[in-house]
C-alpha cells in the first residue's frame, strides 16, 4: 500500500540514519521532504500539519539532540508519530453486547462494503469461533443482496433474505428477530450505499441505526480514493456515531493518504484493513506495524502470521515423516509445496511485508512471471496421471509430449519443471539421513543453489 509513500520515506529513512549529528537546518530539510510525500499522497493538509509540528518539536528536544544514535532517535520518533496519526496500536471490535450482538456496515457503493461484509463474517467465525449471521439492507441493488448471498455462503456464515420491495429498517427489524430466536452471536447489517453522499441516504441509515442499536457502525473505506475518502468519511461522521473504520484495497498500488488521515479527521479508530481480494484478505489494523511498513521497515510480524496460518502443520508433518522413513519424494508431494505457497498468499503478498532494502533485491525478480511460473508448474502435474506423479521415472518422450499438450506449453517447460523437481528430490534425500545441516553448510558457498518450486 502506498507504495510511492513508502519508497519517498524510506529513502530518507536511510539518509538520517547515516547523520552523526542533527540540526535545526538537516531537520527542516528532512521535514519538508517528508511534508512533501504526506501531501502528494494525498494525506489532508491539516493532518500533514499537525504531523510536521509534532516530529518538528520532538526532533529538536534533548531525546535526539542528546542521544549517541540521532539518525536512528529521529526515525523512531517519524515511526512513533505516524503511527499515533493511524491511532496508536489495535483497536479491536466490541462484541460486548446481549447476543447478538448488531453491527452496521455504511459506506459509499463500490468501496467494498458487502465484501467487507463478508469478510468481517468470516473473521469473527474463525479468529472469535462466534455464530454469525448477515443481512442486505440495500433494497435499490437487488444485485447488492445476491452478492452478499453468495460471499457470505463463502464465508462459511448465515445468510438472512431480503428483498428490494421491503423498508430497509423491516428487514432489520426482522433480521435481528431472526437471529434472537436462532440463537446467533453476531449480526451483520450490509446498508445501501450510494455513488455519491446524499440526503435519502443518511435519513435512511439514521433510521436505521435508531432502530437496530448497533454495538459498532463501522465505516468502509476505499484507500485509494484519497482525499474524496476524507470528505466521505466527514459527512458519515456527522450522520452516525462511528465506532470504527475498515479500509480496503490496502493491497492496492494507491497513494495512501487515507490510512493517515481518516483516523484523525473523523476520530475513528482504524479496526479493519483488507489486505486481498480473497474472503480471509481482512487483519486487524495494527497502527505501529502499519507505520513500520510506511517506513520500509518492513512487517515481518505479520509476515510470520501469514506463513503460518498458511501453511498445513499436519501435512508438513506428514512430508517430513514421509522423506524421514526413506520414502520417496514425489510429485505429489512437489504439488503439495507450490500449492502451500499459494495459501501463503503467494510471493507479491509475501514480499510486500519484507523491509524495504530485502525486498529491493527480491523485487529484482518478476513477481508476475513468478506467479505464472507457479500456475504452469502446477497446470503441468495436474496433467499427469496418478502413477506418473508417484513415479516420475516412467515420464519418457511420449508421456511428456502428452503432459505438454493437456498442461498447453510446450515440451521444454515439462523438462524444466521435472528437473526441478529432480533439485528438490536430492535435497530431500540429504534431509533423510540427518545431513540437513551438512547440506546447508555446503549450500552456503554456492552461487547456484537448486530451485524451489517458487
């Protein structure tokens, strides 16, 4: 997110840490750059202000000027202020209310509130195991309530119908004496948005609101939408008291100034940022790592938490019992591999959590390539039958001109990916014996490692 924010800040990131000594002139230098970046990012002016004030007071007292490391001292007080601009550290959402529990969604159409929606379901029944349940109140967009339909039966959560010739505080009403007698957690109600903001609308979503009680009335956000998102988001605040913001599209190549301005122009807490497209693209929003990544200093935090909830703990297990006992390694067990990293998020959602320097030299790679690569490899083993994938000796000239030609490429990527495979099969071999760290001190000094499957 943000990227030409984060690219800016993290080069001047890296010409402080190199001052030995800071000054009233390199640290009006440094802020005018970064007021700069703030504002062509589409950051609201006021908020850009009152920013530079805040690092321009702290940067000139005795914390910096005293300290043995200044470039560093004055980073962390550039982090620790754009992080209190997004709201400090987690805002969490409330549940704490008679189930169920009510929340509203509001927000403009086409900001990704109904998927939101959807996500927030799938959130609350994995991370907070809780019975959920969903409903349209969007009576103008009868494609509106059939895609909540369809994202909430992805989400694994409850569906309640509606229809476009109903009053939309009816459907309320009726949704909530649904879930009451049904037993359900939580309820989530998807409201009407509009392409623009308008008086219909918010008497409609007061009404609304005074009729349901939500515990939170989250507002949604579309991060690349800037300074339009800011105005949006004003308006909503003086219609409704908002307990809570989710921005979406973070994963977007946007400018980004949302993220740092809608906390403290409406007073909101930042609570949700969705991170993908997918249903689970949806992770609280943590201000003090999502200042890290502004910064370049990378989120490894959550990149960790994306590798692990990505990958298959029972399966992994299986492999490494499997290669342990003497068993081969097959391309089954190679699809498996490409497939984990899929899970994962695969390598652009990966690499964007890397610190900036890491991924300077990991973005040498073409990600889109890559991605296609992973695709064709698994397009290439999906072609295969069940007992050319346990037994890939069989594949002579025949068989791979079949593969090809089910798979779509050529002969060639059959040989590349099974000599790829080959690569991985020795290393799992030297894993047998017990020789992984043999093998790794081996590896350490070579320049032509064997490839993965990514």
């Amino acid at each position: 997110m943000a990227s030409s924010l984060t690219d800016k800040l993290s080069r001047l990131v890296k010409e402080i840490r190199g001052q030995a000594r800071i000054t009233e002139s390199n640290v009006a230098d440094m802020l005018r750059e970064v007021r700069m970046a703030l504002l062509e990012a589409d950051v609201a002016l006021p908020v850009v202000r009152d920013f530079i004030a805040r690092v321009k007071e702290k940067a000139l007292g005795e914390e910096v000027l005293g300290s043995l490391s200044p470039g560093q001292a004055l980073i962390g007080i550039v982090n620790r202020e754009l992080a209190a601009t997004m709201g400090e550290g987690i805002s969490d959402i409330n549940l704490v209310a008679q189930p169920p529990a009510v929340i509203l969604m509001a927000g403009l159409q086409g900001s990704g509130k109904t998927t939101s929606t959807a996500k927030l379901a799938r959130y609350l029944i994995e991370k907070r195991k809780k019975k959920v349940l969903t409903v349209s109140a969007d009576v103008y967009r009868p494609a509106a309530i059939e895609q909540l339909k369809t994202v909430t039966r992805q989400a694994g959560a409850e569906w309640f119908p509606s229809s476009a010739d109903q009053r939309p505080v009816d459907i309320g009403l009726a949704a909530l004496d649904y879930a009451r007698k049904h037993y359900f957690d939580v309820l989530l109600v998807d409201t009407a948005g509009r392409l623009a903001i308008d008086e219909v609308l918010m008497r409609e979503i007061k009404d609304l609101h005074g009729a349901l009680d939500p515990i939170e009335t989250l507002f949604v956000v579309d991060a690349m939408q800037g300074q339009d998102a800011i105005n949006t988001a004003l308006a909503f605040k003086q219609a409704l008291p908002l307990t809570g913001i989710i921005l979406t599209k973070t994963d977007g190549d946007a400018r980004g100034g949302a993220a740092l301005s809608v906390r403290q122009v409406t007073g909101a807490p930042i609570k949700f940022a969705g991170t993908s497209e997918k249903i689970d693209g949806l992770e609280v929003f943590d201000a003090q790592r999502h200042a890290g990544r502004i910064l370049g200093m990378g989120d490894i935090l959550a990149l960790v938490e994306q590798v692990t909830s990505g990958v298959d703990m029972q399966a992994a297990q299986k492999l490494a019992a499997k290669v342990k006992s003497g068993a081969g390694f097959d391309l089954n067990d190679f699809l498996a591999q490409i497939q984990q990293m899929k899970q994962m998020g695969g390598l652009s959602s990966l690499l964007e959590k890397l610190p900036a320097a890491m991924a300077a030299k990991a973005g040498q790679v073409d990600m889109n390539r890559a991605e296609k690569d992973i695709r064709r490899k698994e397009g290439i083993i999906h072609s295969m039958t069940p007992l050319e994938r346990r037994k890939p000796d069989l594949i002579k000239a025949t068989r791979k001109r079949r593969i090809a030609q089910g798979a779509g490429v050529q002969v060639q990527e059959v040989n590349r990916m099974l000599k790829e495979f080959e690569q991985m099969q020795d290393m799992m071999k030297k894993m047998k014996g017990g020789g992984m760290m043999k093998m790794m001190k081996r590896m350490g000094g070579m320049k032509g490692m064997p490839k993965m499957p990514f």
